[in-house]
C-alpha cells in the first residue's frame, strides 16, 4: 500500500525560494453550484488556503496590497498546485464558497471520497517534501493514515475446524489493530463487478478506518487484496479457508514487501511457515537431490526438481497434480518418490497406483526395472480376492479404475500412506462411480498423474482437486459461480489469474520444450493399446486355435522340433494387433477397424499440430500400405519407402525437403542407410523383436547432426503377444533373437511356460 513520491501530471517541481514560503492550509468547506442543471447545491468538498511567508511576514496568495512580492515563486507555487490537480476558486464562475470562507483553491466539484483522499495521500507529502509547510484542519475529514503504519495479517486456526484457518487483515495504529476486512468486503460487493473495480483510473481507493482516517490503497495493490478475498470463503460473518489456502497470503505478504507499506504476518506460526513453504516450493535445489539410494536409475535435473515437489508436498500435507508432458518420466518421478517414502520409514502402510487397466503391465514392469527392493501386488483380475488378505503386507498395489469402482467397499477400509492415479483424468466427472470409489479411498497423501489435467472443460480440474484436498476449490456450484463461468462465458481474466495461483503451488507442469536443455537425445514411450469389440474377439478366436495347434504340434514333435508352428502362431496374433485386414482367415474379413491405427492417426494428427515431422516404422509393407491409404483419405502428406519402391532417394529427398512431414518406412527398406535427421519424432508400429534391429531403425534419426530431443514411441496391444514379448525381452535378453533372428525359426530359450504366457487370454 505505498505512496507514489512522483507528482500527478508533469515533472517534478522545482524547490520553494528561501525567502517565499508556500502555506498551505486544507480544511473541508461547502461549495455551492450553480451550473444550470444544479441551483445552489451544497458539494462538501476539499479547500486549500494559500499564504506566502516572506521571513516570518505571511501575505496571502494574489493580495495586491502587499508590497515586495516575488512573482516568479508565487507563480511557480500556483502552477505546483494545479499541477497536482486544485482547481483555482477564482476559475469557477458558476460556484461559490460559504461568506467568510477564505480560500483560494478547491480539489474538485464533484470529488468523491477517494479522489479526496488521493489528494490527501499523494499531494501533501509532495509538497512537503517540496518545502511547502502544510497545516491539516483537526476536523478535516478524510485524511489518510500514513506509509509508517502498517498492514497486518493474521491466520489462525478456525475455532469450529482445525484444518481451517480464520484470517484478518487490518492496519496497526499505536499497538491497536484495525480490522479492514468488513469495510473491504464492502467496498468489493458494491462494486459488483471485480474487473471493474480494479480497473479504476484514480489514484487510490479510500478504505475506512475511523471517523475521518482512510487508508489510501492504489488499485493495483487493491486487486491483490479482492483477489484473495473472493477466493476465500465467508462463514458467520468470518473470513475462512483450508489450511492448504494459507499459501496465498504468504504470496500477498510477500509482494506487498516493498519497503514502504509492508504487510506483517501474525498469528498462528506453523500455519505461517507451512504457508510460506508451499508457496515458495522446494528449498533444496534440484541439483543437490541424488534420489532414494536404491533406485536404479539415474533422474534428469527436472525430475530431481519433480520428486523434491512431491516430497515437499508429502511433508507439508498437501496433495497435488503432476502434470508434466508426455514422456517427461511422471512414471519414474513416482517410483523414487515411493522409494523415498520406503528408505526413511513412513511408508507402514502401502501406496497404491490406480491406472488404466492397459498400463498395469507398464506399471508392474517399471517398479520392478527401477525399484526392484519393492513388494509389489497386483489388484486386478478374477483371483483378486484370494490376494485381499496380503495386499497390506506389500509396499506397493496396482490396481485399476474399474476395480476400485467394482471394490470401493473393501478398498475403502485399507488404510493407505499414499494414493495415486495415473492418467488422473479418468475422474474428470465428479458423478462418475469410479470417481465417488476413488474419493472414498484411505490415504494420507493423494498424487494425481495427468499431462491433461483440463481436457474440455475447468470442472474437470475442480473434479481432480476435490479427490486431493476436499474444500480446496470450494463446492462444485461454488466454484462454477466464481471461476468456471466467468472464466469460460466471459473470458474474465481477474477471475483466471485468481483461480492459476490458488493452485500453482499444487501443480507441478513441464513441457518437453521447457525441459528441453535437461532431457536426452532420445526419449522412449511406450503406448499401450486396448482391444475391444470384434478385434478382440478375433485375436482371441485365432489365440484358441493357434494354442491349441502348437500344443499338437509339440506333443507329436517336441518342443524344439515345433518352432515354425510357434512362429506361425505368433505371426498372426501380430497381425490381428497392427490390423485384421493382414490376417489371411475368412473369420478376419468381416471384422472392421483397427485400434492401433486409429492411436497412431490420433498421435500424428498431434504430432504435426506441433510441428513435428515423424517416422513411423512396421515389419509389415502391406500394414504401410494401410497407413497410407488412411492418410490420403485424411488428406495428409507423406511419403513411403518399402522393399517395392522403385525409386529410393526419391521419397527421401521429399521427405528431407519438407514436401511431407510423415515418412512410413519398412524395415528391411528402411532400417538401416539412412540419415533422417529431419525427424524429432519416430513410431514404431509394430514391436521387433530384434532389439538391435529396432534401434538401427530408431537411429535414422537419432545421429550425429540432429540438434532437436528426439521421441520414440512403442505402440503394443495390452495384453497382448506384443506386451507379453516385451516382458519376456527384459527376462530373457537372447528371446527375440532365438525367436525371430533375421526371421529364421531358431530353437528359443525359453520353456513351454513362457510360450503359454505368450499365447494366454487378453487381460480384461
């Protein structure tokens, strides 16, 4: 709440003569006007009364009679005053004063209490500090409290509800505090409109102290204050909030902390330090994080700054959203954050991950890549129940949305340490069931996963914070009101920078171009696919019936002696995976749509609304040839190269030319001789189980001259021989290369079970 030094209009005056001293008396006089539309009205207005003092003589300003004058300097005062706005009484031939009233200048007609006390505020220090002496009349009545009297706020925990806080805010006047707040909350109700009353063009805003004090407050220092005050909540006649709000007041603490007015924080002090801690984030650098000791992985500068954010808000009993970008490491980033919790002893009860029932498999693999020291259970499927009885005694349980939704009873008498969701906006509708199930959980601490936290519309996010921190956003009707509708409807920019800093310090958001100086050259995705409806139905029906050939075939042949049925089974549930239009069976004609293509349509549609230029790689031509066909119907530029493309640089010099920005390539075309540097994004279609081979092909773009981070994504069918084949990769590194060695039937190391896992049900 400072006082500007600057004068209204112009440049700074020049200083008083030492031998002609301004005196200025301001007192409150009736003026009355007579303008045609008004006869006679009585305004109560601002007066000023100006003498000259010439070493100890006083002369009135403009008296003729007095001899000796210096005119320049009573020249120079009258053009001071005007110019910090005093209308000269002389000028205003249709006003006149009370008879006996001596004064020479009025701050306005038709002022109103602020611009009254704007004069008080920032004219007088003017031009005291300009040499004037001014005298203020005891009953004038609106004068202001002064720069050295300070703001106070104070937040205490609420008497009716601990997790709450009550606040106050106020001046400090000789010991005695002032509270503003009722005469605040006035001022902004009768404003209706908060956009309005910030956008004001005077100097100041007059809130009522006492009788005939004001506290000037500049609007923009006002829009600080409404800001907060319209994000809390009015109880009784008290202002109150979550525990998990005290952080706003810290940041209007602290940029209100200009030296001039300060505001001081009293009150509750561990409510003011947690305040101030999840407001600033973090202490420790990111740098000085080396992660929990057992992790086996090494995290990247901003995922050191992820899981310190997530520690933070763990010791501060706050929940929030990690909301990086794709492929920033959110997985990874929650792994060593439980980790963490496991290595000094809070995690006594077990942290479940909530998923997608495609990604279980993602998950279950990743904890045991990078926290192998964990126990991890698995919640899902039919024997489910039979493993209720241990889940308590695992440092981790994935689980997924329908069984929380299908268990909510039992799940919700688990006592939890920590609770996440990945892919959080699976709860973006309040009413869902699984989101009332997921809200129901015991948890201590609460994560939410989400590179989309806000996908059509704001309640979603309310839907997501509601999980974290009941209260934080307010009720659902209540948050409509104050932010969605404005926000949405009428583009109310007040209300959107209130809503992005009371949950800045919750979210933690990086972009892959934010991060880019941090990250690798090449970043690896996998995304995992669901099958439903008749493609599902055919991969299971050719799954029965190749099972059952390749079981003949080993009971007539031996195991090793039935590779090329293996290799013949495991040829067509991958082609059931990229696309039913490749399997050569009458079953397969019938079945239209493929779920894969329509993700990797889906994922090069964003991919170029980014800008960026893509390679996608298949085994099979003719699925290449699918691809295209559904991009030419998109209309989408592209360029392909296959064994049957009779001109091979030609389709690479388009490609390396910008005339496409999509280039479909085989691998035996395509895997290796080439230099795309081009590309900053490359799809593998379908997984080759050849990991050599799929990194050559990776490396068509991932060479020496790129200069953008390179991601690569991994598209499998989950559940499926693809993500079942990934698995067994990681347990047995020599599987593809036994299986599929340059596509010649090798006898496998693996044993009759691993080929029954390979040719099991989908997962449901």
């Amino acid at each position: 709440m400072s006082l500007d030094s600057g004068p209204v209009l112009g440049s700074r005056p020049n200083l008083v003569s030492p031998r002609c001293v301004p005196c200025l008396r301001l007192f409150a006089g009736t003026l009355f006007v007579d303008d045609g539309t008004r006869n006679g009205d009585e305004v109560r207005t601002a007066m000023l009364a100006v003498d000259l003092d010439y070493g100890g003589r006083r002369v009135r300003l403009g008296d003729p009679r007095a001899a000796g004058r210096d005119q320049r300097a009573e020249l120079a005062a009258c053009r001071t005053l005007e110019g910090l706005g005093a209308i000269e009484l002389s000028a205003l031939e249709d006003c006149a004063v009370e008879p006996g009233t001596t004064a020479d200048y009025i701050v306005a007609v038709d002022a109103d209490v602020h611009a009254l006390c704007a004069f008080t505020a920032y004219a007088v220090p003017q031009l005291k500090s300009l040499g004037w002496r001014v005298e203020i009349a005891p009953d004038y009545p609106w004068q202001v409290i002064g720069a050295e009297v300070p703001l106070y706020a104070s937040a205490n925990p609420d008497e009716d509800r601990p997790d709450w806080f009550a606040l106050e805010l106020g001046v400090d006047i000789d010991g005695n505090r002032v509270d503003l707040l009722p005469a605040l909350l006035d001022l902004i109700d009768g404003a209706g409109d908060l956009a309005s009353l910030t956008r004001t063009t005077r100097r100041c805003v007059a809130i009522q102290v006492d009788e005939k004090r004001f506290l000037p407050v500049p609007p923009a220092r006002l829009k600080l204050l409404a800001k907060v005050l319209v994000e809390l909540y009015r109880r009784d006649g008290k202002i109150t909030a979550p525990a998990v709000r005290a952080p706003i007041i810290a940041e209007l603490c602290s940029t209100l902390h200009d030296g001039q007015r300060p505001m001081r924080w009293v009150g509750d002090t561990k409510l003011r330090e947690q305040a101030y801690s999840l407001a600033l984030g973090p202490r420790r650098a990111a740098t000085r994080i080396t992660g929990p000791e057992t992790l086996c992985a090494d995290l990247r500068p901003y995922q050191k700054e992820g899981v310190a954010w997530l520690q933070h808000l763990r010791e501060h009993d706050a929940s929030g959203v990690l909301a990086d970008d794709m492929g920033l490491g959110k997985t990874l980033q929650t792994i060593a954050h439980i980790l963490t919790e496991k290595e000094q002893g809070r995690l006594d009860r077990p942290a479940m991950i909530v998923t997608l029932t495609s990604l279980v498999g993602n998950w279950q693999r990743e904890l045991a890549r990078f926290a192998p020291t964990l126990k991890v259970a698995i919640h899902h499927g039919a024997d489910r129940h039979a493993m209720r009885a241990t889940l308590a005694d695992h440092n981790v349980i994935i689980t997924t949305y329908p069984m929380i939704a299908r268990d909510s009873k039992d799940l919700a008498t688990m006592p939890l340490h920590l609770l996440v969701l990945d892919e959080a906006h699976a709860i973006k509708n309040w009413d869902a069931q699984v989101s009332e199930a997921a809200r129901s959980l015991d948890a201590r601490h609460r994560v939410c996963l989400s590179g989309t936290p806000i996908e059509n519309h704001l309640g979603e996010l309310w839907s997501l914070f509601d999980f974290l921190m009941p209260g934080m956003l307010g009720g659902r009707d209540e948050f409509n009101q104050q932010f969605r509708f404005p926000i949405e409807q009428n583009g109310d920019a007040v209300r959107l920078e209130a809503l992005r800093d009371r949950v800045r310090p919750f979210i933690m958001r990086r972009t892959k171009d934010s991060v880019a100086p941090e990250l690798p050259a090449k970043t690896m995705l996998v995304r995992a696919v669901e099958l439903t409806g008749e493609q599902r139905e055919l991969y299971e029906s050719i799954r029965v019936s190749a099972h059952a050939d390749v079981r003949s075939h080993i009971k007539q042949r031996g195991f090793g002696g039935s590779q090329i049925a293996i290799l013949d089974a495991l040829l067509k549930l991958r082609q059931v995976c990229c696309d039913p239009r490749l399997v050569g069976v009458e079953a397969a004609r019938t079945v239209e749509g493929s779920a894969k293509l329509n993700v990797l349509l889906d994922i090069l549609k964003l991919s170029l609304e980014e800008g960026r230029r893509v390679l996608v790689f298949s085994q099979f031509a003719r699925m290449l040839g699918l691809i295209s066909e559904s991009l030419l119907a998109r209309g989408v530029r592209h360029v392909s190269l296959t064994g049957h493309t009779p001109d091979r640089q030609k389709p690479i010099d388009a490609f390396q030319q910008g005339k496409a920005d999509i280039f479909l390539i085989s691998l035996k075309a395509g895997g290796a001789g080439l230099n795309l540097v081009g590309a900053d994004t490359v799809i593998h279609y379908d997984p080759w189980w050849n990991p050599a081979a799929q990194a050559q092909a990776t490396d068509r773009a991932h060479r020496i001259g790129q200069t953008k981070p390179v991601f690569v994504h991994d598209l499998i069918i989950a559940g499926s021989v693809e993500e079942r084949m990934l698995t067994l990769q990681r347990q047995k590194r020599m599987l593809a290369d036994s299986i599929l060695a340059n596509g010649a039937p090798t006898a496998p190391p693996i044993t009759e079970r691993d080929l029954d896992d390979l040719l099991a049900p989908l997962a449901r």
